[in-house]
C-alpha cells in the first residue's frame, strides 16, 4: 500500500466526516441560540394566556403576580390573582415520557374555576383524549379539600392509562400547592 492511497481510503474520509461532523453541530447550536429565546418567550406567553383562561376574576395576565415560595413536587409555577385567587400548573410524565401539562384556577375557597391541560405531547386521539372538554367536565366543581382518585368518582381514558395517571397526579399537585399556598 502506498502513502497516497492510505491518504485516499483512510485519513482523507476520517478528516471529512470529522469536518462536516463538527460543522453540521457549530449550526445546530448557532440556531438554538437564536430560537431557544423565542421558543422561551412564546411559552410563557402561551402560559400567561392559560393563566388568565382559569381565573375568571382576571382579564389580563399584567393582574398577576408570580408566586415562588411553594415546595410542592410536580409544580412549575403559580400566580395569585388581585382578589387572592390562585392559578397552578403542574407537570407530570404520562406515555413514553411525554409531560401532561395543567394549569387549575382556584377561588379563594379552593374551589376550582377553571382547567387548561396540553397533552399534546401523548399519543393522538388516544392520551390527547385526557385534555378533550367532555372528560375535563367531570371536574366541575372540584375543590381543594382532598386529592381525586381514578374510579372514586373520576373516570380514566380507556386506552390512555399513563396519560391519565398523569393527568391526575398533576391535578393533585395543583390541589397541593393549592393548599400550601392558601
């Protein structure tokens, strides 16, 4: 074997593959730095809007002031509304580690005044199912009192065993922070 073929079929594709390697990631990470923000901010903004559609007492989310001093697992965050009324939202890993996501309003007596789930991140038309309004239905009503429990009352998605599982443990953070807060 000569020195110019060894250059040819060894070294030569190892520096390509290496070059083009370390190019396609210095790109990878040149766009998330510039999207990463704007996907941050879009978030939040889609949160604030949740926030404001769970508490009926608020018409802009400007109203609300962040609330950080709780330890309940599970939470991501919470806001108190002017009149003392309390928005949570919680996060918990349904199927294949994809997050439920819930925001619960709640009155000053920890009664329930509104619930906005995305589990967008579930299998469609079976886990999304926990975030379709006929099923949240059944949590009219709900108070902070206790946590809710499949099959006391609150029924599953037939199929969707992990989506509901987290659905339920988030309402019950929710209700948690809820209390602690309260």
């Amino acid at each position: 074997m000569t020195k110019s073929s060894n250059w040819e079929s060894t070294i030569k594709p190892i520096l390509v593959l290496t070059l083009s390697s370390l190019v396609a990631s210095l790109m990878l990470a040149l766009v998330n730095s510039v999207t990463a923000p704007v996907i941050e901010a879009n978030q939040r903004a889609a949160t604030l809007v949740a926030y404001v559609e769970v508490l009926p007492t608020v018409s802009d989310a400007a109203e609300l002031e962040e609330v950080t001093d709780y330890t309940t697992a599970g939470v991501t965050g919470a806001v108190r509304a002017p009149d003392g009324s309390i928005a949570v939202q919680a996060s918990e890993s349904g199927y294949n580690g994809g997050m439920v996501n819930v925001i619960i309003g709640f009155d000053t007596t920890g009664t329930m005044t509104g619930i906005h789930v995305d589990a967008s991140s579930q299998t469609s038309g079976i886990g999304t199912n926990v975030a379709l309004p006929d099923y949240l239905a059944q949590f009219d009503g709900l108070t902070a009192e206790a946590n809710i429990t499949k099959g006391q009352g609150y029924d599953a998605v037939t199929g969707a065993t992990y989506s509901t599982d987290a659905l339920f443990a988030a309402i019950n953070d929710c209700i948690n922070c809820y209390n602690e807060l309260a």
